[in-house]
C-alpha cells in the first residue's frame, strides 16, 4: 500500500511535465483511498520539476530490486 511521503516509480511517460516511466516522485497526497495520487518530482539537487496528480495505474511501490538511474532533464 502506498503512503503519503512514499518514494514511487513513473510507469508512463508524461512528455507535457518532461517525465519519463522510471522517473521517482515523492507522494505529496493521497486521493480516494489510493485511486490517485498527488506526486511531487524533483531533481537530486532539490528543485521540483513537477507536482502531478496521477492514477494509481501510473505509479507502483519502489521494489527491492529497483536500481536508481539519473538522466538530464531536457528544457525548453
């Protein structure tokens, strides 16, 4: 189950916020029990990037296997 201030994972991309599948967002707030979620995504220097309301189909649970990955965000 996901909790407010848990780390999630992108499972789609959303090009119109620069984000792609894999990317790593903070939950911010949780909408209707877990039907959606409120995600802030940041850079590792602390600069959010983006604060998206997700379906719960667009992020899972960090695993024990997952690898952290950077990658440089595109701008404009």
């Amino acid at each position: 189950m996901i909790k407010e201030h848990d780390c999630v994972v992108l499972t789609k991309n959303l090009p119109k916020e620069k984000l792609e599948a894999g990317d790593i967002g903070t939950v911010v707030h949780i909408h209707n029990g877990g039907e959606g979620y409120e995600v802030e995504f940041m850079t590792l220097t602390g600069e959010t990037v983006a604060i998206v309301t997700l379906m719960a189909d667009q992020v899972r649970q960090l695993s024990r296997r997952d690898l952290a990955h950077t990658r440089e965000l595109q701008t404009a």
